[in-house]
C-alpha cells in the first residue's frame, strides 16, 4: 500500500473531524437549540454511522476475506464476524476506564463546579465517539474500492457538523466563552485523523489485516450507536423524531455509499 494512499487516508479522517468547525459556528451567535432538535441532529448521525458501518465498512470486509480465503464465505463470516466484537468489545473497555458523560447531558443540579465537571465529561465522551469514525473513514480508504473512502469521509463529515454544535453550545450554556466553546470544538475533531492514520497504517502491513480492519471499525461504530447515541435520543420520550432523523441519514448514507462507491 503506497504512502499516497496512507496520507489519503489520514487527511480524509482530518477533514471528516473538522466538520466539527462548521458545526461550531453558530455558537458565536446563539447559546442553545431545542432538546427535539438536538434529538433529532444526533439521530441522523446514528443512521449515518450504521449505513456507513455496513454499506462501506463490513461488507467490504467480507468480500476482501473472501478474495484473500479462496471465495471462502464461511471463513470470511468468521473473520469480519470476529472483528466486529474485536471492535465492539474494545470501545466498551476504552468507556468503562474512561470517565464521561453521554451525548445529551441531563438535568445538572449542585454546585456550578458540578456542572462545569459534567460538561467536560461531555467533550470526553465526544472524543471517544470520534476515535472509531476516523478509523472507519482511514480503514475505508484501504477498501477494495477506494471510492468507498471518499463516500465515508463525506457522511462521517455530515454527522459531525451537529456534533461540533453540540460540544460547542453545551460549553458556551455554561459560561465558556464564545472563543473558548469554539476552539474546543474543532480540538474533539483532531482525534478523528488520530485514528484514521492508525487504521490506514495497519492495514498497509498487511493485505490480511484488511478485513479485521473493516470488520473492527465497523463494530467499533455499531457499538457507539446502540450503546450511546440511541438510548440518549429517547431519554425525552422523543423517539419518533429521533428515530425518523436516524432513517434519513441511514438513507443518504447508503445513497452516498452506493452513488460514489
């Protein structure tokens, strides 16, 4: 795997976290939005993250298993199967260990410092969450079809816009400054080429590790969806707008996927 191919991969995570910036924004002129559309944006990230997580992730990885096994499609089930609880498993360990809040903070009470410690819980939550996005978006670039990284970078990209405004408002609600909310914002995004780096650069030792890596970013953003994103969407009773935003993004993500891959 050329070197081309490895800095494609990383500047593609790099600009997919950075549409955290373009989320961010509207701090400068606004202080909060409805907890219906907070639900709502989130929900579409869900549906982006799951497309993603099948149409350009798994079943790439099944078919490179299959072409490296001699059309094995028992071994390669096995394979991609055994990556995505490799990847699942592993982002359950990096959030039992590391302390955070979920996506959609709850009502705070106590002392402000309680609070402003709650709001930083948030961010680490948020930067959690974008590890395994910027290894899908690099992994995706080492896919057999390349156009599938592209696709990725773009919906991963989407779905981070109403994340950035999310980090950003939660901190300015607080008492941050505008600056200061902002800045924070664009830094959640910096760990998504972190990631994208990782998971290009793995894949490029070894043909063989490219099914464990579809397979292990694929569980790594499944895991996110059901045990982050979709509980915190519903924790209002609004789980028809959340649930219907998560439709839409599934939707475009797999037109995106299908369109340019």
């Amino acid at each position: 795997m050329s070197l081309s191919l490895i800095a494609a991969g990383t500047l593609g995570s790099f600009l997919a976290g950075q549409a955290t910036t373009l989320g961010a924004l509207p701090v400068f002129f606004m202080r909060s939005i409805s907890k219906r559309t907070e639900n709502a944006f989130l929900g579409f990230a869900a549906g982006i993250m799951l497309a993603a997580s099948f149409f350009s992730l798994i079943i790439p990885g099944l078919h490179a298993a299959g072409d490296l096994h001699g059309g094995s499609k028992t071994i390669a089930a096995l394979i991609v199967g055994s990556a995505i609880l490799l990847g699942a498993g592993t982002l359950h360990f990096l959030n039992r260990i590391a302390p955070h809040e979920h996506f959609i903070s709850g009502p705070m009470s106590g002392a402000e410092k309680s609070k402003l410690a709650r709001i930083w819980l948030f961010v680490i939550a948020i930067s959690l969450h974008n590890f395994p996005e910027g290894l899908a978006v690099g992994v995706s670039f080492g896919s057999p079809d390349p156009a599938a990284g592209y696709a990725t970078a773009f919906g991963i990209g989407l779905q981070n816009v109403p994340e950035g405004l999310a980090v950003a408002l939660s901190l300015a609600a607080v008492g941050y400054g505008r600056l200061f909310s902002f800045v924070v914002a664009v830094l959640t995004g910096l760990i998504e080429p972190v990631g994208g780096f990782l998971g290009i650069s793995a894949i490029s030792l070894s043909s063989e590790l490219l099914p464990w890596g579809l397979g292990f970013a694929g569980g790594a953003m499944i895991w996110v969806v059901s045990s982050e994103i979709i509980p915190e969407t519903h924790r209002d009773h609004q789980e028809g707008t959340a649930t219907f935003a998560l439709m839409v993004g599934l939707a475009v993500m797999m037109s995106l996927d299908w369109i340019f891959g």
